[in-house]
C-alpha cells in the first residue's frame, strides 16, 4: 500500500512540481512571510493530492486550480486563528444567543467570501494578488475564490494599496547562548554536544522530507545528514533513498559545512555554508525554537529541500546560495 501511494505520489509531482515556483509566489504574497508561504505551499500540494483521486475529470487549468486550493487553505487558516482568537477573549462570559439573521449572514458572507470586511480580508488580498501579480481576468479570479465577478470587483476596490504598507522597524535582540553553543558543536562536528542542546522530546524536520520525534533519533538521522550529508552529496549514487538528486551536487566537496548565526526579519537564522570547488556556498537554513527555560531547543526546521525559501532569504541578505530541488523519496 505504501509503495503504491509512493509511485501515485510521483507521478503527481511529475506533472504539478513544475508548478512549485509559480505556486510559492502566490502563497508569498499571500502570507507575506517566506516560512509561512512553503508551509502553504507544502499543504496545498498534500490537500491537492489527496482531492485529485475525487475528481471526475483532471483540472482544466492546473495552476488556477492550484491558486484555489491555496487559497482556501489560507483563508480556512486565518479564521480558524480568529475563531481562537474570538474564543479565547470571550471565556468565561455570558454569550446572548445569535440572532435569527445570523445564519443567513453567515451564509451570505461565505458566498461573497466576506469581501466587504472593514479590514483587509483574504479574499481582497487573495484579489488583489491574483490581478496585480497575475494578472488574471476577473472570472478567473472569481472562480478561483469561488464568488462572483462583482465581489472581486469590490475586494480590489478595497484591497488595493493596503499590501503597500512597510513592515515594521525589527529591533535587534542578542542571540540567545543555546544558539551560540549549537553552532560552536556543529563547526566541532560534535554530535554529541549537538544532541545534548536538544530537549529529550525534541521535534526536528526537514520541511518537505521528514519529521523526528526524539533526540537520539534526531542525532541519529537530520543531525547527521546536516553535518556530513555533504559526503553523499558529492559522490551520489543510483537509488541512494535519501532523495539527493545528481543534479545539484554542483561541485560540493566531502566536507562538513559551516554553520552561522544570522539575524534577519526579527529572529536567528543558522546558515548552512556548503564548501565548493568554486567557493562557499549556503544550500540550507534552519529555525529553531526553544525550550520554556531558553536553554535547550525544543523545534528544528531545517529548510534544505526548499529551493524558493533559499533563494528568497539569500537574496535578501545577499549571500552566495545554491539550492538542492525538493526532496524525492527513492
């Protein structure tokens, strides 16, 4: 059963990977955040995946397609955290019943996909994207977001310029020891200390390819691919299931690469620097989160199979990168 899920699986990515670049722009001016924008991304070709057997027939446009199911992914998102969030201030008090219009309301602000909120709502973004960036037709747009021309023609009406808005000023912050530490064991090629920086119940992943729970099993298998995953990299052989591709080995050498702390939009990056024949290159970023105490990490994203979220971030911090395609089990 696996096995068939996993050719299944193969032949999607065959047919809609193509399709990745154009798919993270969208999810990246949707969610304004590069983290955010592939985790978008990643669970739009999971949910596409998952409806493609359901379908009577194969999408007409598969890119339009992919646009809708992002897009409702990402809107089912923001009001499931605004559902929370009402939730959470309204504890404890004493709620009057709804009104007998509001199931309606409910239902008439779904149908419009509640473009005329006071604030910028999804669906304007979601317009305004789809017609500035894209410059998709009106119909077009309005079948994406599953409303009507005329809702569109408003949610541009009033969406437009509000993503125009700066980010704000980030200040600075020291980067915490626990961090300083686990680069000093990475560039020392000590497992050993790597690991003991972790919490016993660690999560760690490589965003796209896999997810461990524990730290001996980090230790055992993402910690050791990050530090000498290089070897592979430069002598790549046929069936290797780690899912490194010839392609992009790229002059790598058998080296361990260096890890550096970075600051960039408001946290602490750690920058994969891989050695080349030609020069120092960074082929993977990674985020951490860190335990109550901040002394031990509790989370590692490694960000490796990411080829959009590199070039994003070393672009801005203009650095020199390559990237490594995306992750296919062998």
């Amino acid at each position: 059963m696996t096995a068939t899920v996993t050719r299944s699986w193969q032949r999607f990515l065959e047919v809609y990977e193509p399709l990745r670049p154009v798919l993270y722009r969208f999810c990246r001016y949707l969610s304004r955040s590069s983290w955010d924008a592939e985790d978008l991304v990643q669970d739009t070709l999971a949910r596409a995946f998952a409806t493609l057997g359901g379908l009577t027939e194969p999408p007409r446009d598969r890119r339009a397609w992919l646009f809708r199911v992002a897009s409702n992914l990402w809107i089912d998102q923001l009001r499931r955290r605004d559902a929370r969030s009402t939730g959470a201030a309204a504890a404890g008090d004493d709620a009057d019943p709804a009104p007998a219009g509001a199931t309606a309301l409910r239902r008439e602000t779904r149908e419009a996909a509640g473009t005329l909120l006071v604030q910028l709502s999804p669906q304007e973004r979601a317009a305004v994207v789809l017609k500035d960036a894209f410059d998709l037709g009106l119909d077009e747009i309005a079948e994406i977001l599953s409303t009507s021309v005329g809702a569109v023609k408003a949610a541009l009406h009033r969406g437009r310029g509000k993503l125009a808005e700066p980010d704000p000023e980030v200040t600075r912050t020291p980067a915490p020891g626990v961090l300083d530490a686990f680069c000093a064991a990475f560039n020392a090629h000590d497992l050993d200390r790597l690991t003991a920086l972790l919490l016993d119940q660690v999560t760690v992943e490589v965003v796209g390819a896999s997810i461990q729970h524990g730290a001996q099993r980090a230790r055992d298998t993402v910690l050791t691919g990050m530090l000498f995953g290089s070897q592979r990299m430069a002598a790549p052989a046929d069936g290797d299931p780690c899912g490194i591709d010839p392609r992009f080995a790229q002059e790598v050498l058998p080296v361990p690469p260096r890890l550096e702390l970075r600051f960039h939009r408001g946290e602490h990056l750690l920058l994969s620097w891989y050695a080349h024949r030609d020069g120092e290159f960074v082929r993977a970023v990674t985020r951490v989160e860190l335990s109550a105490g901040g002394d031990r990490i509790a989370r590692v994203r490694n960000y490796y199979y990411t080829p959009e979220v590199i070039a994003e971030l070393c672009g801005e911090l203009d650095l020199a990168w390559r990237v490594n395609g995306t992750f296919r089990a062998r």
